[in-house]
C-alpha cells in the first residue's frame, strides 16, 4: 500500500492514479485527512517511486506539494 499527502487537489491526484494506464495499476482505498491510500498491484515500494512521477508529470504536478511513501499493510 502507498500513502499519498497532499492537502489540495485531491480529487486530481486519486483521478491520475486509478486512470494510470500503465503495468501497474492503483486503487485508490480511502482518503483520511490529507492522506490518500492506494493499493498497487506491483511492487508497493517502486510503485510509490512511479506515482511521485506519474503526479510531477501532469500540469499541476511541478507545482503541487506532496509526499508519496511506502507503508506496510
């Protein structure tokens, strides 16, 4: 699972990730405060080094400030 810190847009950040139409694929499972939780469907601790791309390379994402980590569970 990965979590994903961002207090705004959101909305914007869980679209990229469950549209993603890559080798791995994100679910997004729930949303607590400023943390997003997604499930992977590869490698949880490289899929969270992709989504931190995946989000830079979109319009807003060179500007949005956000942390993507790796937790367990």
């Amino acid at each position: 699972m990965i979590v994903i810190d961002c207090a705004i847009n959101k909305d914007f950040v869980i679209d990229v990730l469950n549209n993603y139409d890559g080798e791995v694929k994100y679910n997004h499972v729930g949303t607590k405060g400023i943390k997003m939780s997604f499930e992977c469907s590869e490698d949880c601790a490289q899929s969270a080094v992709l989504a931190k791309s995946i989000i830079k390379n979109t319009e807003i994402g060179s500007v949005l400030y956000f942390s993507c980590k790796h937790v367990d569970g």
